[in-house]
C-alpha cells in the first residue's frame, strides 16, 4: 500500500505485514475464515505467496498479504485512510495475481480472480462498505467487481475479538489519534494520557484473553504485545504514555520466558536423541544450543522485546566458551 499523506502509513503498513506474515499457521486460517466468512479446517497446509507484482507500467506493487489456503487465493489489504484509487488499486492486485494463476480450459484462457478485503483503520463518511468497479464489454454485457472492507473502528474492542479479528487490535489505538492531536489545554492533554492508559490496557488483556479461541500461540501474542506497545509509542508521541508502554511490556516479558523454555525444551529433547545414537553427551548440549538459535531467530524477527534479544545472545556465548552439564 502506498504511504499516507501524514507519513504515518507506512508505521501502520510495516506493522500489519509483520504481524500477519508471523501468524501461526492455526491462528491465520482461522483470521481468514473469519474474514472471509470460509470455512477452512485449521490443520490445512498454508501457502503464503509472493506479494510483489508488476503493474501496468512496469512498476512494482506489492498487496500486504496473498495467502493460498486449499487452493484459494486471498488477497488482504490495509489502508489507513480512505483513497479515491483503492477499487482501481485492488482490481490491478487481482488481475496481476490471477495471470499468475491462469488455466487453459476447451481452447479458452480462465483468469481465477482471488477472494479479496481492504481492512480501513481510519474510515471516512465517504469509505464505502463495498468497493465495486463496473465492467462494460463491447458486446454490451457488464459485470461488476466488487470487493468488501473492514472498518477497524466501526466495531467495539470486545466485538472485534468475538468476531476472530484479534490479529487487527494493535491497530485500534489509532482511534485516539485525533483526539491526541485536537488536544490544547493541560486538563485536555491529560484526559488523552488517561484515554491511551484505558485502552492500551484494555487491549493488551483482550489480546490475550481471547487468543485460545483463535488459536494465537506465544509468539502470536507476543508479536501482537509488541505491536500494541509500539502503536502506543507512536500514536502517543509527545505524551507521558511510559506507565502503560511499561504495563504491556511486563506481559510480553512473561511470553518471552515461555518461548525461551519451549525452545531449551525443544533443543534438550533433540539432544537428548542424538546423544543416545552416539552414546554420548555432546548430543544434548549441540540440541540445546540449536534450541536456543532458534529461539534467538524468532526473536530477531520481531517476536519479543530487546532486552530479552539480549539476554538469550548472552547466555550463548557463555555456552559457547564454558562448557555446561544439563541434569535431565
């Protein structure tokens, strides 16, 4: 998606391509089903393919997200403000990704258009519900291309978890953007710092209260944690939002711990076999320190804070220059 006109687009852009592209397999079949109203099983291989295109003039475009899921291609867009181009933007998406998906059927080309949705997170009176492009042939027929959106904050907190849009919540502090740039007065300033307080808080307990309905594991939540906290960042600079930035971050902490021990655990079960097919013990410590690589990968593609990048990195190179005994 191209760049708002307040350059906080591409913020907002950056941050949804990073948490939809490091969703668990689980947790976005099942954003997806609730996007698109389908009803795909949550074990169903996942294929996220290239998003980069060429349009009509040569020049790279690029959707937020294609994901095939049984054969069926969906297309998810974000927009942070409306955009009289975007039903001209989403048809050059579709036609681009249905070339790539061409058949040949009786002599005849078929062009499979994929399922799509822009997601809105700042929606205006003029955004419509249904973007929608009349085609009009030679021979007089018409067909209409249509395509649905998602206004973020047409919908409660609560709502949009019960209905499996979880993954979208960092995104709804954006609802106190105005508010936070209207505000003059010392009493008004402080009303702001209560609202980011409030609903920074609310979110972050939504996020993980509703994330076993829909399948989110540690590191989703963990990436969604980190989100928020980065939106609260940013949608509240030049206020004092440290108190509740602290708050979230004290549960990402715990999420961290937990994909830490999952990935020792991991590392030491995997040691642990190749040590019996050698006989001996270097087996389990090399599995450990694979355990904690991989984990240290995760962490480095935006699954927790820095503070606990910086604790794991520590931790392996004392591994590496002192030798450790595990007890089982």
């Amino acid at each position: 998606m191209p760049k708002t006109n307040d350059g906080g687009g591409d913020i907002f852009d950056r941050s949804f391509k990073q948490i939809i592209g490091s969703l668990s397999d689980g947790a976005l079949i099942s954003f997806i089903n609730s996007l698109f109203d389908a009803g795909h099983p949550v074990e169903s291989p996942v294929v996220r393919l290239n998003t980069e295109q060429i349009g009509k003039n040569l020049e790279k475009q690029q959707p937020d997200e294609i994901v095939s899921i049984e054969g069926k291609i969906y297309i998810i867009e974000e927009q942070t403000a409306p955009d009289k181009n975007m039903a001209i933007r989403v048809f050059e998406y579709g036609y681009a990704q249905s070339l790539k998906d061409k058949s040949i059927k009786d002599g005849m080309v078929i062009l499979p258009f994929p399922r799509m949705i822009v997601i809105y997170l700042e929606a205006g009176s003029i955004t419509p519900d249904i973007l929608k492009i009349r085609l009009e042939f030679p021979d007089g027929t018409e067909h209409d291309f249509k395509v649905k959106t998602l206004k973020l904050l047409d919908y409660g907190v609560e709502e949009l978890a019960g209905k499996g849009f979880t993954p979208l919540l960092p995104f709804y502090i954006i609802k106190l953007r105005k508010e936070a740039k209207r505000a003059k007065t010392e009493e008004e300033r402080r009303r702001v710092e209560e609202a980011f307080k409030e609903l920074g808080l609310k979110l972050a307990k939504t996020i993980e209260e509703s994330a076993p309905e829909w399948l989110l594991d540690e590191a989703d939540i963990t990436t969604l944690l980190e989100r928020l906290s980065g939106m609260v960042e940013y949608v509240g600079r030049g206020y004092r939002t440290t108190e509740v930035k602290k708050m979230i971050n004290t549960s990402l902490m715990g999420y961290g711990k937990v994909l830490l021990l999952e990935g020792e655990k991991k590392g030491r079960k995997k040691g642990r076999k190749e040590g019996e097919k050698k006989g001996e013990k270097k087996g389990e410590k090399k599995g450990r320190k694979e355990g904690k690589l991989e984990i240290l990968n995760l962490l480095k593609a935006g699954c927790s804070t820095e503070a606990l990048k910086e604790r794991l990195e520590a931790e392996l190179v004392s591994a590496a220059s002192k030798p450790r005994t595990i007890s089982n």
